[in-house]
C-alpha cells in the first residue's frame, strides 16, 4: 500500500463519518504527502493519537510512537 490508496480507502470512509459513524481529524494531505517524502525506516517519529498518519508511519517502517488516551 502506498499513500495514495491510504488516502483513497480514507475518502471511502468518508461517507460513512457522514452518517454518524466515527470520524477521522487525519492531517491534511499536504502533510501526509510531506511524511510519505521525508520518513523512512531509520526515523524516530512521535505523534499523538492514532489515525491516517500513524498508519502511514507504518508503512514507511518508522520507529513509531504515539501517545493516547485510550491506552
């Protein structure tokens, strides 16, 4: 998968966010098209929540944190 079909499966989701489902505050794409460019697996990256982005670190094989809540 690349950034491009994780934001693609995102729009997809959009609709259902309309309903009443839940809802992504995913960054804008700008930024996500600036860590595609930027991060790769020798970056130590750090974010709070869990969303678009973090998957996007995934993908790129970053050494990940993310800070949350839910934990």
């Amino acid at each position: 998968m690349v950034l491009q079909d994780l934001l693609r499966v995102e729009h997809l989701d959009r609709a259902e966010r309309a309903l009443g489902r839940s809802i992504s505050c995913r960054l804008c794409e700008e930024v996500l098209y600036f860590i595609d460019k930027n991060v790769d697996e020798t970056s130590k990256t750090l974010e709070t929540g869990i969303g678009v982005s973090t998957i996007l670190f995934a993908l790129k094989g970053a050494h990940h944190t993310c800070v949350t809540p839910h934990q």
